[in-house]
C-alpha cells in the first residue's frame, strides 16, 4: 500500500513539472522585460560616475542624457534638509510655482458652493461641485491632480472624503493655499507651475522639475527657484546644514549627484 502511495505521488510531481515547465530556450515575457529594462537602465548609468559630485550645470545635461523612455520623462530632485522630520516645529511644506511650469497638463476639481463655484470655472477649474462631486469622488472616480476648497465646502469634504483624499495627498489644506476664498489664484497657480514640496520623516523632500524634454537652463532656473522656496521655509529651529545632499533623476533613469556647493547658500 504504501509502495503505491509513493509511486502515485511520484507521477503526480512528474506530471505537474512536465505541465509547468517553460520549453526549453523559452522565457517569460517578465524576464524578457527585465532585461530590456537593465539594458536601459545599464546604458543610462553608464553616462554617469556614482561616486562624482558633479557642479549643477553638468549634472542638468547629464540627467536628460539618461532619459532613454519612449515617453517624456519627468526630472525630479531629492533634497535632503538638515532638519529632524520627526519634529512638529521642524516640518518643511509649502507650494511655490516654478517659473518654467512642469510640463504636465494638471486637472483641478474645485469644491465650492453656490456663487464661488462660477468663478471656479471661469478660473478654468476642470471639475467643479459640492456634493455631486463628492458622491462621484466617493465612488472612487478621481480623475484630478489638485483638489481646492472654499472654507464652506470643508465641512462637505472632511465628512464625506478625508479618508479618500487624505491617503493620496489630496485632501485640500490651508496652509498650502488649496483651502482659499480665491479660487481664481489657486486655480491659476495649480495650471501654472505649482508644486507642493514636504520634507518627510527623514528630511528628503521629492519634487518635480520638469520634463526631459526642458532645455537645461529651463530646468535651472526651476531648481534654482525651488531652493529659494525651501530657505524661505527653513524652521528656526534647523541648526546646522540646511541642504545637506541633493540629487536629480529621470523617471526611468538612475540618480546624479550635485554638488551642492554648487547652489546658493540659503540663510
């Protein structure tokens, strides 16, 4: 009995390796994209040194070069503050528009009442509403980047959606100007440019630049811009170094260091 028990288990074990098993030579379609991915990501490394701090007009011209995706790639800078993220008087947030714009096309939806939410789409805010816009965000259809709020229609807003809008970082906040009675400059400011940085527990802060398609100088002056918006709100009680380390990168590329030497001081 137990002969025939090990013989059974033994051709089921053959049987289901002889289905699961690739032919031979075949590979999947996931290691195929593997290593078309290392490829690009190999001849994109190879531009730059890992180990080289480069002056910030070097590390711009390098950073498009790594751009080898078949769509326009953003740019994206990490930033690390010599702040403690961890500390409520040390957190480092804001908007700022960056004067070359982004190069995305950015959807704003507006939650306004009667009377505000003409001027919401005069502004040419891309979704306007109260509570149809949030029983449409409720069944989870969020076709926007930016969301803005009269102070009126918070009340609608936090009852119905902040478990929704809160996880993805889009729940309209006063203090970076998305809950405002002036929905024309915060609808303007959103299609214009405007990002919104915030350091993380660790001090880094992630923000979009640009495209890879921006000339370098475009993508200059944003950075440039964005460090000026990041000492104005550098926390009194940061000692120390405030731009501690800062890196550029392509969507699909690898990271370039700059030397941040190479930046204006901030105060």
């Amino acid at each position: 009995m137990m002969q025939r028990l090990v013989c059974a288990l033994a051709l089921f074990a053959c049987a289901d390796a002889w289905v699961t098993a690739p032919a031979a030579g075949a590979r999947s379609s996931t290691a195929l994209h593997a290593t078309k991915v290392g490829k690009r990501m190999q001849a994109s490394s190879a531009v730059r040194n890992s180990a080289t701090y480069y002056k910030l007009d070097d590390a711009l011209n390098l950073v498009k070069q790594t751009a080898s995706a078949k769509f326009d790639e953003s740019v994206d800078v990490a930033i690390n503050l010599g702040i403690d993220g961890k500390r409520s008087d040390q957190n480092v947030r804001g908007l700022h528009v960056l004067p070359k714009g982004t190069g995305k096309t950015v959807r704003v939806a507006v939650f306004a009442e009667d009377g505000p939410d003409s001027e919401a789409r005069e502004a040419g805010a891309d979704l306007v509403g109260l509570d149809d816009l949030a029983d449409t965000v409720a069944k989870g259809e969020i076709d926007f980047d930016v969301c803005i709020a009269t102070p009126a229609a918070m009340k609608v807003i936090v009852t119905k959606l902040g478990r929704i809008l809160g996880p993805r970082g889009l729940m309209p906040n006063a203090k970076v100007g998305t809950v405002t009675t002036d929905l024309t400059a915060a609808i303007k400011a959103a299609k214009g440019g405007q990002v919104q940085f915030r350091a993380d527990k660790a001090g880094v802060v992630h923000v979009p630049i640009g495209k890879a398609s921006f000339e370098a100088e475009g993508l200059k002056e944003n950075l440039l811009s964005l460090v000026a918006a990041l000492g104005a709100a550098k926390p009194s009680g940061a000692k120390g170094t405030y731009l501690k380390t800062c890196s550029v990168s392509t969507t699909m590329g690898p990271g370039i260091k700059l030397d941040v030497s190479s930046l204006p001081k901030t105060k």
